[in-house]
C-alpha cells in the first residue's frame, strides 16, 4: 500500500489532525523494561511518544518500582521532570539524596549523574522529557 501525497490540500488537514488533543490510558500501555541488569529494575509505560502517539516535543510516561527497586546511575542530555504518583524512594542526582513519593516534583538538570532506589513499597512516578521520542534519550551509565 502505498503512502498518500502532502499537497497544498491535505497539509491543512495533517495540521489539524495533529493539533488534536491526545488521550492516554496508562493501564493499556505495555509494561516494558525490568530485564536488563545494566540499567536496574524498573519498569516503564510510555504513555506520550511521537513514534506510538500523534504527538511531538515531549515524552511522558511512568516508572514503576517494586519494593527496592533500582534504576542505576546516569546521564542523559535532555533536562527531565519525575512526579510523585505513589510509595516512596530516593532519587540521587549530582550526589545529593531527593525523597521521592507522592505530590513531590524534581526537576533533573541535562546530564546531572541521577539514578533512583525505591522503598520497601516501591515507587511510581510520572517522567517527562522535552524530546519528541523516547528512543530520542541517550541513556549513559555510570561505571560500577
């Protein structure tokens, strides 16, 4: 099948499309990650993402621990946000320690060394990055 032509005609019409507000319901969303020792045990729903969702410039999802769980030290070029959903944990970013837990919002400066250790009843939280796509974030691990 092939891809239909832009012209002058549907251009407008992709325009309005795109400008349409988007919903996303989390339960539907795949849990992906957990099982690469590299990176911790976390797990993730990516909920807004331009190459899964007719959105651009920003990423959202929701990390989600299990009691203790881990996602390791790193880095990454784009700024992100984390909020608070449920449980509690700390987020370690530059070496200074950052209680986590509901109605709490950290703001991660680009390439500031973070990684995160919930608590004895795991840890949910919102994250959000100004990229268009996940696949977007280059994920650079501390050395052990």
């Amino acid at each position: 099948m092939s891809q239909p032509e832009l012209d002058a005609t549907t251009m407008p019409q992709l325009a309005a499309l795109m400008s349409l507000a988007v919903m996303a319901d989390a339960a539907s969303a795949p849990l992906e990650g957990g099982e690469d020792p590299a990176f911790g045990s976390v797990f993730w729903r990516t909920l807004f993402c331009a190459d899964r969702t007719p959105t651009r410039g920003m990423v959202l999802g929701i990390a989600e621990f299990g009691p203790m769980g881990t996602l390791l030290p790193h880095r990454h070029g784009p700024a992100e946000i984390y909020f608070g959903l449920s449980g509690a944990g700390i987020v370690t970013i530059d070496g200074m320690p950052h209680p986590l837990g509901p109605e709490t919002a950290l703001y991660i400066p680009e390439d500031a060394e973070h990684g995160t250790v919930a608590g004895p009843e795991g840890l949910r939280f919102l994250y959000i990055f100004p990229r268009d796509r996940f696949a977007d974030v280059e994920y650079r691990f501390s050395q052990a």
